[in-house]
C-alpha cells in the first residue's frame, strides 16, 4: 500500500513523513522501473451517523497537505464503484499500490552500489556501548563483532529486544512494545472494484478493508489481534503467522456492511502479518518513535520504534530522518 497520509494526527511523524514518503516513493518507483500502480481509494461512511467523521478524517487530510481529496454523495460512489454500498465517500486519487517485493530489491540494489553488503543469517546477539563506537556480537555460520560509529536499529517488531541488549543502553528510553496480528481473506473470484475500499479507521487497526494487488487479486484485512504481551521470546522464524480457523464469519459481516453481495464461502484464508505497536489494546494511537543520540545519550545510535504502518509508504522519508539525527552527509 501506498498511503495518502489522511488518518494521521497534523504535528505527528507519521503524518509528516507519509506524505512526503508518498511523494517520494512513487518518484522512486518511476526512476526504479518498480511496478505499481496509482490506483486511488474509497473510505466509506456506512450510515450516515457516520458521516461526521469521514468528514473530519477529510478535514484532517487537507490540513496534513493531502490537496485531491474529494467528497462524494453515495450516487457519485456509486457510479464508480457500482457493487459499493455507502451513504458517503472520500476518494482519496493519489493512494496506491506497489510490489513490496521489487520496491526492497531496488532498495537492496542502490545500497550495494554504494558499497554496503547484506549479511543473511547473521542474528545479532547483543553488544556493548563503548566510548570508541558500539561493539555488536553478531552470530551464525561464522560469527563476528563489528564496532560501528554508526548504528541504526530497524529490527521492526525486535527493535526494542536489539536496544535493550545493547550493554549500557538506558532502560529508561526502551519504550513499551506490543503487538497485534492482522489476518488477511482471499477473494475466491476476481472482485468487483478497481479501487480500494476501506471502512473508517476502528480502534488499534483501519478497519477490515478490500486491498488489490498488481495482478488484480483481492484481500480483506487486517483485522486486530492482541497477542500475548510481551511475546515470550518466541524466534520470528518459528511464530506462528497462520490464520486461524473460524474467523471468515466475522470478516464477512464486516465486508457486507460496504459489499452487500459478497458471495457466501467467497473467503479463503491468505496470510498474517505483526504490527509493533507502541499503544496497547484501549490506549490512543501512538506516534512513530524515531529516537536519536539527543533522547538516548548514545552517540551514533538511532532506534526505530513502533514503525507499523504507513511505514513502507513513509520509509524514504525515514530514512532522510535518520540522516538527520545522526547529522551525517
């Protein structure tokens, strides 16, 4: 997905470097030859009680700098997308989607131009804060320790394991994590949108919504699913990412409220994915967690916390922060 940048709070991190992240990275597809396609996104009001706040997630859009936003009546939503039912609808033209995949190898691809090296299989063990660099003790088939002036912690849902296993990290900036897992449905059929459609926003998610992929393929989610808090150590590689039974039932429901004529046995299970969290079930959302040398004390060092979505929409423009905080050309 790439996000507009509407439902973020104006002043927020996230707000400001999805909407800039968002310009950016289509310039980055384009100059990358990345497949992905600019293919614009309906949020629904499904009754009109609900109406007043899609009207202050449009509010919020323009004041974050979204500037095509448009309001539609429910005949005009209609018009685009016949199958939808709603009683109003925000387009939002500039949303879009791209392969994730080829969008990381190009990534890969300029980084290794510019001399870095990707090393797999190479978990970090911990390390230690000295006055000359940080010390990493990494592991794997051939084991080493690295000392680096420079360290950026982008571990996503272990960035808060890999700070705090730094040795003279104060464990007063390690900010409290949690985790949520989303499950995705497959559409069985080709669906009927050429656009995607997202209810408004529900506490801890963005609501069950319809995404397409570049081939056309349809998918519901993310649903929210509090995990066990903190999760108990459990290596990624061995977590469970499947979805579980019994939950097509519930996704339906959800789905029919804006596609009334979404066939009976039409979902199938597709896949799961974590988000870090840094607010936990019933808490406000909070803000990405960009956390330099001036909050930690700790010369070279940026953390990346909490960074879920728009995070891939946001992350050249995360990338320029670190930059920033780290005052390097």
């Amino acid at each position: 997905m790439i996000h507009a940048g509407l439902y973020y709070p104006g002043g927020s991190l996230k707000a400001a470097l999805c909407v800039a992240g968002r310009r950016q990275l289509y310039d980055f597809c384009r100059s990358h030859a990345v497949n992905h396609r600019r293919c614009g996104k309906l949020i629904v009001a499904t009754a009109s009680a609900d109406e007043e706040r899609l009207a202050a997630l449009h509010r919020q859009g323009e004041a974050n700098g979204i500037d095509d936003l448009r309001w539609l009546s429910a005949a005009e939503a209609h018009a685009l997308e016949p199958e939808l039912a709603c009683t109003a609808a925000l387009l939002s033209p500039s949303t879009g989607i791209v392969d994730s995949h080829g969008l990381m190898l190009a990534l890969l691809g300029d980084a290794e131009r510019a001399g870095a090296v990707l090393a797999r299989r190479s978990p970090l063990r911990g390390g230690l804060i000295e006055a000359a660099g940080i010390v990493l003790e990494c592991g794997g088939d051939e084991s080493l320790r690295l000392r680096s002036a420079l360290v950026i912690n982008a571990a996503g849902l272990w960035a808060t394991d890999v700070a705090a296993s730094l040795a003279g990290f104060p464990a007063a900036a390690l900010p409290a994590t949690h985790h949520a897992k989303g499950n995705y449905y497959a559409l069985t059929s080709r669906a009927p949108f050429s656009r995607l459609i997202y209810p408004l926003p529900e506490p801890g998610g963005l609501g069950i919504h319809l995404t397409l992929d570049l081939a056309g393929q349809a998918r519901f989610g993310p649903d929210v699913e509090w995990l066990p808090d903190p999760l108990p150590g459990v290596p990624l590689g061995n977590f469970d990412y499947g979805v579980r039974d019994g939950r097509a039932d519930a996704f339906a429901t959800e789905i029919r409220r804006y596609w009334p004529r979404l066939p009976t046995t039409a979902l199938q299970p597709a896949h799961a994915g974590i988000r870090p969290k840094l607010a936990g079930a019933g808490e406000p959302a909070a803000d990405f967690l960009i956390q330099g040398p001036a909050q930690h004390g700790v010369p070279g060092l940026v953390n990346l916390f909490g960074i879920e979505s728009p995070g891939l929409t946001a992350c050249l423009a995360i990338a320029d922060r670190v930059v920033s905080e780290l005052q390097v050309d």
